[in-house]
C-alpha cells in the first residue's frame, strides 16, 4: 500500500554546480520524493539523495510538495534563465501526479516565467501536459527524453515492475513529436549481461527510429553505489546468481564498471543508431538571455566533452572543458569583445588549446573538432 504525505517544503530549485551536457540543465525541481515505479537500477535510493527512514520507504511512502508550486513562482522571479529538469530522484510523472498534479502547477508556472524544460520520464502521463510543454517549446526551449532500457516483459518485470510499458512511452513519443514537442529516448542504463547484447540495443534503437523519436540517448556503464549496489546484488543472487561473479570482476570494488567494457558498449550503441540515422545527443538549447553568445560557446565546449567521456569511457576524461563552459558563463561581457582583444587565453580554466577551438566557432560558427567526434562516434 502507497501512502502519500503531503508536505510544506522551504526551497523547491536546486541549483547544479555545473551545467549537464546531457539534458543540458542547469537547475533541478522535484515534485515529490519517493518514486512509485521502484525501478531496482534506480540510483535516486543512494544515501546521497534518499530522505526516507529506510530504503524499502522510497515506494511506499511518496512525499508530496504540495506548496512547490507557488514557491517556485517566488523563486524564478530571482533566477537567472536557464533549463530546468524536472524530476531527477523521483518521477515527476509517476501515479501520485494524477491526483495532485504538481509537476502541471511547476510547468505552469515555469512557463509564464519564460524559462525552458527538460522532462526525463517514464510515464505517458506527460502526454496530459502537452499544451504546456507545447508553449514552453515556442517561446523557449523544451525536451521530454522516456528512459526505455528493455522491450523483454520477462525482465522488465524485475527491472521496473510498475512502470508503463515501454510501448506505451514510445507511443508518447510519437505523440509528442507530432504536436511540435522535441522527444527522444534516454537507453540508459544499459545494464550489464542482461540488457547490453546487441540484440536487445538494436531493438531499443529500431524501435525508437519507428516511433520517430528526434533523439537516443545511449548509457553504457550503470553506477553501483551505497544502498542501489546492496539491492541490485541482492536482485542478482535472488534472479541471476551466475552474474555476481562477473560484476565482481567488471567492478572491481568500484561504483562504476570497467572503462573498456564502457567504451565498446557505447560504441556498439552509437553504430547502431548511425544505421539508423538516429541522433545521438540532445542539440544544444536555443533561446534569448544576457550574453547570449556566450552560453553557444559555452554550449560548444560541453557538447565537446559530451563526445569526450563517451569516446573513453571516463566521466571526468574532458573536466576541463566543463570549467572553461562554467567561467565562460559567468563572464560579465561578450566574449567577442574579449576575442577582440586577443584575451581569450586568460579566461580562467580556457588557455591556448580551448582559445584556438572558441575562435574557430566565434570566426565560422563551426567547430573541427566537435565535428570530427560526431564523425567518429
């Protein structure tokens, strides 16, 4: 039995320290806390984000912030526009959305403030707020990206037992893109020995092409990590004890699975969509603020280090690139006037070899080096 707890919370944005060069967001909301799907791969029951009294109490005990609406409308009144996600340790499109409707108040009010929306989700529900996420997608910028990891019933009922199915979530797609929405799939995790053979990626690849979704968001190398790594073990001894031993080896006592095995896996994934035709990243958010130039150049860099840690398997192999994104950011004058002054280099965390890849894109608009990494992932 799920039991609902309506709650008054003191803050409802939270702020990232740098922006994702995935969904491209810079801040994060979170209708509720606790997820009724209780996907077992979930991360979001890791010490670091869980605020149950135990972990068995994430999809049972679903708290609800039923004043995030009216708070986030006091708070955007302060912040600086940027991309929103909402839901990121919790669904916001989960069951309880149908009777309290947060997440539609937040889009509300996100909307008439003029700010641009990235949703993850696994629902069709979102289909509901279409007319919202519509407006938002005019007058700024908005994407809705559905998790699809597996199309087997069999391990989908240990994976995500209470989840839509998937079809139903590919059917949103469809629905979306037809109504001028940008949507796509996020394939991750793509867990290892159960979901990373080519046959079930070529699959979730084809079938994201048939239902015309703008995007596929392949993710190799699932995190292993507190209270997620006890109960994935416990599920692995419980259903597949033959696989312990192998993500004993693959980890190696560590929260995330060999570099190697990353790469191929992602690799495989990547070659897949090419014979598809199917993008493989979200295109950078395009929409009016201060300085605007600056964020495309800023966008150009965590675009590179999205290709980057991609191309080796490694989550930090391209940090440089995210702090020169961050301080770039938060310069206070166009960084064309800076080019015009041969200052480029003495942006803090930029120096010669980012000064050279900025100038190519402020002189052309294109970058070699970007398009050489689409080229060869």
């Amino acid at each position: 039995m799920v039991k609902f707890k309506e709650v008054k919370t003191k803050t409802v944005l939270n702020k990232y320290q740098y922006r994702d060069n995935w969904f491209w967001c810079r801040y994060e909301i979170n209708p509720y806390r606790g997820c009724q799907f209780a996907c077992n791969y979930c991360d979001a029951i890791t010490e670091k984000y869980l605020v149950h009294e135990n972990v068995e109490d994430f999809l049972r005990i679903i708290y609800v912030k039923t004043n995030a609406p009216e708070l986030l409308e006091k708070e955007l009144k302060k912040t600086e526009k940027d991309v929103f996600a909402s839901s990121g340790v919790t669904d916001s499109y989960q069951p309880a959305e149908r009777k309290y409707e947060v997440t539609r108040k937040d889009l509300e009010a996100l909307r008439n403030n003029g700010f641009p929306v990235h949703i993850g989700t696994k629902s069709d529900l979102v289909l509901r707020d279409a007319d919202i996420l519509s407006e938002i997608s005019k007058n700024s910028w908005c994407a809705v990206s559905f998790t699809i990891t597996t199309f087997d019933k069999n391990l989908l009922s240990s994976l995500e037992p209470f989840s839509p199915p998937p079809e139903r979530r590919l059917e949103a797609v469809k629905k979306l893109r037809e109504a001028g929405i940008m949507a796509g799939v996020d394939f991750a995790p793509i867990i290892p020995y159960l979901l990373d053979d080519e046959n079930n990626i070529r699959e979730g690849i084809r079938k994201a092409s048939e239902s015309n979704s703008e995007y596929i968001l392949p993710g190799a190398g699932m995190t292993l990590r507190s209270n997620q790594k006890t109960r994935w073990l416990e599920l692995l001894k419980e259903n597949w004890p033959e696989l312990v031993k192998r993500y004993e080896k693959l980890y190696g006592g560590s929260q995330e699975p060999n570099r190697e095995y990353v790469v191929r896996i992602n690799r495989k994934a990547f070659e897949i969509c090419e014979e598809f035709n199917l993008q493989t990243y979200i295109s950078p958010p395009d929409f009016e603020r201060p300085l605007k130039e600056n964020f495309e150049v800023a966008n150009l860099l965590l675009w590179i280090a999205y290709f980057e840690e991609k191309r080796t398997g490694n989550p930090y192999a391209a940090w440089a690139y995210h702090k020169a994104a961050q301080n770039i950011e938060e310069l206070k004058e166009s960084i064309r006037d800076i080019q015009y002054r041969n200052k480029l280099e003495e942006i803090s965390g930029v120096g010669k070899s980012l000064a050279e890849i900025v100038k190519e894109f402020l002189d052309t608009g294109k970058s070699e080096k970007l398009e050489r990494l689409k080229a060869e992932w």
